[in-house]
C-alpha cells in the first residue's frame, strides 16, 4: 500500500518528533553489535529526512542521545561519538544542497570535542537554510531543560525584570531550548515502548503520540507515511468538545 495516495497534504504536522529505539534490539536480531543497528538507523534518519522535504514537513526533531545514555557500556557510547561525527561530516554537504538546516537541543559542550565541533561546523554551514530544520537532542534532558528555564526566569524576577503577577506560559516557554521552535504536533516512537523517556516534556502537552513496533533502522518512507495517515485520522481537541471544533 502507498501511504502516499492516502495523506492529506493540507494537513501535515509541521513538526514530527521522534524518539528513535530499537537499534541494539535489531542488532540483536540481526546476530550483530548494538553499534551495527546504530549505524543502520543513520540510514533511516536519512530516509526519514528524505520523506519529511517530499510531503512538507519543516521541522523534525530526532532524540539521539539523552542524558541518560552516558550510563551505557562505555564501548557503545564511544561508537555512538564517533558514529554521530562520520555522520555528520558524510551527510553536511547533502543537507546543506536541499536546504536542511540543522540546530540542537541538550547540552552539547557536554560532548566529546569533536563531535561538538562537527556539530558547531554543521550548524554554522546551513543556518540560513529553509527547506526543513533537523534538530538532535543530544546530551538532552526535558527535566535539566525545564529546572535551567526556571532558574532564569528566577534571576529575571530577582532583577526586576519580571514581576510574579506578569510571569505567562509564553514567557516560560521562551527561556527554553526549543523557544525558536513550534512544539511537536506529532511524536514517534519506535519499537514497541510506550513512553516519553525525560523528552520535550513540555512541549509535548498537546502532541499526538503515535507508538509502533517497529524498530528504528525498519522505520522508512512507508512507516512514517503511515504514521501521517493515523495522525490525520485523530481529532485534536486541545480541551474542546468535537462539535466547537467542527464549528471553528
């Protein structure tokens, strides 16, 4: 079936976000090492990249390393460092001719030097690039994202800068990582989990959450075509009843 002929085009998500799993579980399959299901889902990221500029969607934001993975093997985050830098030096000048920019979320100084300066060199080449923005969470934490948000709106209310009484939503969102960046009208996750895993736990309040069993180097053209359809088939509410919005 071609998922394709079945999508709404007026009604793509402009913002897809992923939390990429099951690469070790694949491997594992496969008779392989987690490092070689890794390196097959850099393939999918591609494709994936390749699907989103085809039907329209302009941003994607792809969790590729939270916080919390640096308490894996120390061999696999290696090969994960090291991975993401062939990655990004092989696919920069690719991006760059479509016109994908890249920016990140998470605390990239907390990276090995060169991946931090790939990724600085990556950033730098396509900033004015407006095809789609490709955004990596790496080092990334929602909770570090939201306590370091309220520190800063802390010191603006200390300064005077900010009263309690004026503090909106708006403001709060403002002072995160993502305050460039309209929240996820849509999250994917691979492999059959089913849950948020410390991820844009803020921006995430209102997204659709789509869950598949397939894992993440399995996860192409058609498994995001088909997640698009499911999405387009939900009715987003935000609060309302379904008669206020057929009104609106």
């Amino acid at each position: 079936m071609d998922y394709k002929d079945t999508i709404d085009l007026q009604n793509i998500p402009q913002h897809v976000a992923f939390i990429m799993d099951g690469n070790g579980r694949w491997a594992k399959k496969q008779g392989q090492h987690r490092l070689f299901g890794h390196a097959a889902g850099v393939e999918s990221v591609k494709e994936v990249i390749k699907t989103a500029r085809e039907i329209g969607i302009s941003f994607l934001t792809m969790y590729a390393f939270s916080t919390e993975n640096w308490s894996r093997p120390s061999e696999e985050v290696e090969g994960l460092m090291n991975l993401l830098v062939e990655a990004i030096t092989n696919e920069v000048d690719e991006m760059h001719q479509n016109g994908v920019r890249l920016l990140t979320i998470g605390d990239i100084k907390g990276l090995p030097g060169n991946c931090y300066d790939s990724l600085m060199a990556a950033m730098e080449r396509t900033k004015d690039n407006q095809n789609l923005t490709l955004v990596l969470a790496l080092n990334y934490s929602a909770r570090q994202e939201i306590l370091e948000a309220a520190k800063k709106l802390t010191e603006l209310v200390q300064d005077g800068s900010k009263s309690l009484d004026q503090i909106q939503e708006q403001d709060f969102a403002q002072l995160l990582q993502t305050k460039d960046i309209p929240d996820p009208e849509l999250l994917i996750r691979t492999s059959g989990e089913c849950r948020i895993s410390n991820f844009l736990l803020w921006q995430l309040s209102y997204t659709e959450l789509y869950f598949t069993e397939t894992h993440w180097p399995d996860f192409r053209r058609d498994a995001l075509l088909e997640a698009i359809c499911a999405y387009q088939k939900r009715e987003r509410r935000f609060g309302m009843v379904s008669e206020q919005i057929k009104k609106a």
